[in-house]
C-alpha cells in the first residue's frame, strides 16, 4: 500500500504577480474578500512565474492537490509517495 508524505507551502500573490510591476501590465490572480480567486488577464510573465513555482516542486516529486487564497497569499498543498 502506497504511503504519502504531504507539504504544505504559502506564497505571497505580489511576488507571483510580476505583471504588475508595469503599468500596462495585468493581473494574474484576482481575489474577492471571500477568498474567492480567478486567474484572468493572465500576463506572459505571470504565467511564467506560476509554472516556475510548480516545476520547482514537482521536480522534487510534489504533486499540487489543492490551492486557496488567504489574505494575499496562495496556500499550496503538496503530497507524494513515501519512500517505505
């Protein structure tokens, strides 16, 4: 049977949002009060940002299994088998 090892990381949207660096640049992530997000007018650069983050772990053999924003960050949790 198959164990599993979870991680749970937090990333700050502002930092993700490299777009916003210019002043025709568009949002990546667009979050209500709720913490309801949308991923729209996403950006070249925002978009590479975010594949950034996720290669980054799933090279470690992370798989993403679920993301929430939380008063200006994205909360990431991870898993993957375990080594018995």
């Amino acid at each position: 049977m198959a164990t599993w090892e979870y991680n749970v990381t937090s990333h700050i949207i502002k930092e993700l949002n490299k777009c916003e660096e210019k002043p025709e640049a568009r949002k990546l992530f667009s979050c209500d009060d709720e913490g309801k997000c949308m991923v729209n007018d996403v950006c070249k650069i925002g978009t590479e940002a975010l594949a950034s983050l996720l290669n980054e772990h799933g090279k470690e053999g992370w798989e993403l299994i679920l993301t929430n924003y939380h008063h200006g960050e994205l909360l990431c949790i991870w898993k993957r088998a375990k080594e018995v």
